[in-house]
C-alpha cells in the first residue's frame, strides 16, 4: 500500500480575490474565499487552497450526486470586544466531522491542528466581514464528500476520491433567532416522517438526515418537532437538540434532554457544552457564569414521551422547553401542535439565561475553560512566497 | 403566480460530439452524451439539452451538496434481434421519480411522453455503444437533484431551482450477475446498520437510501442483507428486492417477497413485472411464458424473518431465494452469513426461468402486454434546425 499524504496546512496555495471584489462589511451574504482540500484513497490529502469562492464541478456519476455520500459541520466565527476573530471549540467539530465521514466511508483522519491553521487563515481574510455585535457571527460550513464515481457495487464501502472545502455566511441562524425572540418558536410535531431510528444516521451529521424531512415543514410552524417510536418519542426539532425543563418530584427542577445511547440524536457541541454548564453549577464543581441559575437542578439524559410534554402542560410540571445548537444557539419553545390539538409551553428566564451564558463564553466575554479559541493574524502576503501559475504559494 | 412551464421535448437543443470523439461500441464505458433538463421554482421546466457528457457545476451550499436532495432511477436500453432499441416499462420509472422527486420537495410533474421522447432521442445517439447480446444493455441512470442553495430554514420544503439530467453507461450489473451466474450470491445479513423503517424513505429512490449503507459491506459477500425490527425481518439486499421460494404447509410452491405496507421497501419494477408473471400464471390468466414454471404457485407478500429462512434451510421448507431488480433482473442467492452463521440456500430452476423470462421480454423475444418499448429512429441533422452559440436547436 502506498504511503498517504497527510492533511498539511502547509504549504498553502493562496489564490486571493481581485482588489476590485468587495462585500461590504456586516452585509448578509457569503464569505469571499473558500478553502478546498482534495483526497485521494491511493494518495491521500492534496494541496489545500484558499482561492475566491466558487462553483464546483462533478462528474455526473459523483458518489455525492447520486448517493448522497456527504457530511458537513456548521461552526462559527465571533468577533469579540478587542476585535479578535473567534471558535468555539472547533476540534469538537472537526471530531465529529470524521466521525461523520467514516460513517459514509470518506477520509476520517486528519491532524485537527493543521485544520485549524488552515481555517483559521480563512476566517482571517474575512475579519471585515466577521460582524461585532452580540449575537452576530460568520456562520462556518465545512463539507465532506465524495467526488468519485460511485455508481455500480464497489468492492467495499470506501470512496476513491473526496473533497473537503470551507465556505463562509453572515449571520446564518441570527434570522431564526430573531423571528422567536421573546415569544419563543412555534413547533409541529411530526410523527409521519420520522427523522431518525437506531441502526440509522441520526446521530451523525449526513446531509441525508436533512433533505430527506424538510417535507414535514408546516407553514405557520418554525420547524418540525421530530417523534420516534411507539410512544411519540421526542428526538430534535428541525437541527437542533431539544430540551425541556421540568419540577420533579423531589422538587428538583430537571434540565432533560434525549441520550446518546440510542445513536437518534446528533451529539451537539451546544448541547455538550449546556450539560457542562448545568452540570458543573448543579455538583458545586463551578458556579453558573451568569447570575440566577437555580442551585437546586439536575441534568438527566432520557426519552420524553409526548405524552409527557402534554401532561406537564396541564399539571404545571412543564417550566419550560428550548432547542440547542449551533444555528441558533439557544432558543425558547413557546408552541408545540400535536395530534391537531396546539400546547403552549412556559416561558422560563433559566432559557434566556443559558443563551447569554453561551453567546458570552463564544465571544470570550466570558472566560470558560479552553473553550474559546483565539485566531492568530496573518499576513497573506509576508510568508516565503513565490508565484506558482499566478498563484501565490505560502511555505 | 407565474404560470409553469411544462417539460417539453422540443425544441431540442442538441450539441453533437466532434467527430474525433469515438468510444469502440461494446465497450465498458459511459454514453458519451447527456440529456438536461434545469427546472426552476418560478419558471417551470426551462430547455432540453442534449449535449456530450459533461461535468456539472454546483454552487458550494447547493442542496444536493449539503442536504443531499437527490433521487435518481436505474433503466436499462436493450439492443433486439432486428437491431432495434428497446426499454423496459419506462413509464413505470418515470412515475416513481416523480414519486421520490416529492418526496424531497423537488418537481414531480410532467408528462411522460414528452420525457419518452427525449430519452429515445439520447439513447438513439448511442445505438452504436448498445450491446445486443443477452443479458446485455446500455444502462440508464436519470438523476434529478436540488441545484439550487439549501442551507438556512426555507420558509416551506420546495426546491427553488433543480436539475434532471440522464447519462448511461454500458453493462452495469452484468459484472455482479456473472460473479454469481451458477453459483448465486453470498449475503451478508445486517442489523447493526438499518437501511429503512416506517416513517422513513426506504420506499423512494433518494440517494440517501444509498450511501448510506454502504459502509455495512463485508469482503467475501456481494452484499448485505437489510433487516430490520425485532424480528429481523429482510426488507432488501444491497439495492435488489428480495425473494424466498418456500414450499407451504398445504404443498403450494409460494414465491415471498416483503409486503410494501410499511413503506420499508422500494416498489421494484422488476418486482412488480414477476409478480404479475407468477400471478396471471398461477391464476389461470396466461400461462408462464417459457416452459417448466410449476403450475401449484402463488405470490405472497409480507414480513419475511430471518428465523424462518433460517428454519427453512433446516426443514427443508426453503426452496430457494433471489433478488430482483434492473441491475441484475434476477439473480439467485446461494448462502447468507448470519449471526456467525453460515446458511446455504438451495438452488432452485425457477429462478434462472424467471430471469430468463424477464430478458426474454425486456429483449422483445417474448411479447408481453406493452410493457417494451422500441425506441424510434431518429436522424438528429434532419429536422427543422439551425445554429443557436454553435448548437443545433432541432424544432
């Protein structure tokens, strides 16, 4: 077997835009650049890329094309008070990237800190468009697919050929956001297309789980409320991880959310990082961030039957009900339509509390463990460089 | 609202290949041209290209990129004795990749003619590339896809803008049967990755359905065995429905092949073709079309465990298994892996007279109802045309 190249952020192929190529600062729309970098099965990582954002070209046969072999992340980039551009735990994402890609028999080993220069560089030629204000963000997708042909039966799972690339948007989510802001999201619960089931892909980050349910969407609803299994089972709601909050009987108030272990739900990097927070702040560990977390909570990991949801609307039990992720953050759920009969769901200032928490910690406001990640400046320009087919070549 | 336009097969805009592009006939290879159709949310059906295979550009965020917005059929050209190409029940694909098209909120109407018309037009430029052999053909594969940016909540599920292009390649799945021919296949039976479940897309052509899976491969097998629920049904192998031949309590040969109640399993083309082969043969209503199909038959289609395959190969009750579909038409399974076991499965003749049936008529050497097509001839320089960007638009 030949030896595989590794992914190397260096040296990179710097394409840049033409001076006369300018979005104006803060504007809703697409980052300018993307990064790319080609795989092969017999050589492994190509040469990765920054060049001006682009169309891409596969051959009609590709795997993505046809059989939906493509796995993607959705990460963001902050800017904070000094004017630093900011990750938030980017090596969550990129671990759960190759988990993902394993999934669908794309490349899954890379060094996360050689991706994190080479993202990092991107982001940084993009520092104008990163807005400043709270809440605000470019919004980060990276892409995992197949480029080879994948068409007959192959002889085992694994793709030839792939391309992992980089594009950036202003502000996705930030709109999502805004249209619940104060009176939280209006959900349908759906239990004719089911979004996910155990032995599937649900917990993995596949395109597949997105496009093959966005029929369910309802007009009047923000998002679906996914449903599984005999007993209406709630798993996500559109992309993100749902919660809801609830008086125990021992006078607790719970923070529950689905497990892991049935591998339904995507295992969110929000979603982690909230069950760290509540965690942390419930043992006594370290103190909630933000002043007026209760003390007396506990995060539990469950199934939440529906029937649940509907009891603790009418007992009182239910105090409250959010969606997590990186989209939106953390997001109130005011409304859930359900077998034709529509239940409001109780606001709870513990909602609002976790989001600002989040958003604070993102854009290093807050100070939390490693979680934040700072990205250093670049000179485009200053490094060896020398012109390769009027391409510049950093070392 | 706008009016759509419809999908129309003229005018043609039709791009020849030069004429030093030559691919040898018979050759394992792709079709060396393409059919086009764009589509879009606002103006309908837009022009019908044919033009040389080609690679085709996607924005960075479109939707069969990111959320895999794909479906796609599998449609086989065959070459006659008197030289005549033919296609096998092409309506019936074409409505099922109307069926899958909405299901991803991509467009599923048009008339079927018009489309017939276009595919005769691209598959009578590869007369040549059709082989004429038995068992052979020119495979098609139509492929219709969301083009169009798919990334934040849409306000509703529909594609704005999607593409449905075909291209062919000669003799796929020959390659899989004649691994098997004498021998039958060898079958992995799976139940750590679950293919499809109730609610879910299993009854679609989507591409999702696909890659998916692909990773379950096991070296040594052609395939894997799909089950699913407590029981461990079988549902499908690989991309092929799946048959047993049993004899019953009451010394009827059955033929079972899963129900499509729960929406687990494609509505195979070749399926439905066997089924009303052995049912009319059965029921009096014509006799099979080749001699030697047993005359005490009947079709039954349900739920399928593996236990009882597996008490069938100790009994004796199992009297052979097979999978269908366009790929391979029909081909026999000979042992199935499961739980670390190893099961043979008996051979059984009716399989090969199936098989032999189902070319026989896809081949037009058997008559059967109309269920094959004989594509006209059709001289591309001789309509209405002229230069249109250095393109032929044919009226």
């Amino acid at each position: 077997m030949t030896t595989q190249a590794p992914l190397k952020a260096s040296p990179l192929y710097f394409s840049p835009i033409s001076p006369s190529h300018n979005v104006a600062p803060g504007k809703e729309g697409y980052g300018r650049y993307m990064l790319t970098i080609p795989w092969s099965r017999t050589s492994g990582w190509g040469q990765a890329k920054i060049s001006p954002r682009a169309d891409l070209s596969f051959d009609p046969l590709a795997g993505v094309l046809q059989y939906a072999t493509t796995c993607f992340e959705g990460m963001k980039c902050y800017k904070d008070e000094a004017g630093d551009l900011r990750l938030f735990r980017p090596n969550l994402n990129f671990d759960r990237l190759k988990r993902s890609g394993a999934r669908l028999g794309l490349p899954a080993e890379w060094d996360n800190a050689e991706l994190l220069d080479l993202f990092s560089k991107l982001l940084y030629l993009e520092t104008d468009l990163v807005p400043q204000a709270d809440g605000q963000n470019l919004y980060i997708r990276p892409t995992l697919l197949e480029t080879s042909e994948s068409f007959g039966i192959k002889e085992d799972a694994f793709a030839s050929e792939a391309l992992l690339y980089v594009v950036t948007s202003v502000n996705l989510g930030a709109g999502l956001y805004a249209s619940a802001e104060g009176k939280g999201l209006r959900l349908d619960a759906c239990s004719e297309f089911i979004r996910a089931w155990p032995g599937g892909t649900g917990s993995y980050k596949l395109g597949a789980n997105y496009g093959t349910v966005s029929v369910a969407k309802k007009p009047g609803f923000a998002m679906s409320l996914w449903l599984h299994g005999a007993e209406d089972f709630v798993s996500e709601a559109g992309a993100m991880n749902i919660w809801i909050i609830k008086e125990a009987k021992d006078g607790v108030l719970e923070f529950v959310t689905m497990s892991l272990d049935n591998g339904i739900v995507l295992p969110g990097v929000t979603r982690a990082s909230i069950i760290q927070l509540l965690e942390d702040h419930a043992s006594g560990k370290a103190e909630f961030p933000l002043p007026g977390m209760p003390k007396n909570i506990r995060v539990v990991q469950r199934d939440i039957p529906m029937a649940e949801i509907v009891e603790g609307t009418k007992d009182g039990s239910l105090k409250g009900m959010f969606g997590c992720g990186t989209g939106v953050v953390v997001v109130q759920v005011a409304e859930i339509q359900y077998k034709n009969e529509l239940y409001q769901i109780p606001a709870n200032p513990a909602i609002k509390l976790l989001r600002d928490t989040m958003t604070a910690v993102q854009r290093g406001a807050i100070a939390h463990e490693d979680w934040s990640y700072v990205i250093p400046a670049w000179e485009a320009g200053s490094a060896q460089e020398h012109d390769v087919d009027g391409q510049k070549v950093v070392a």
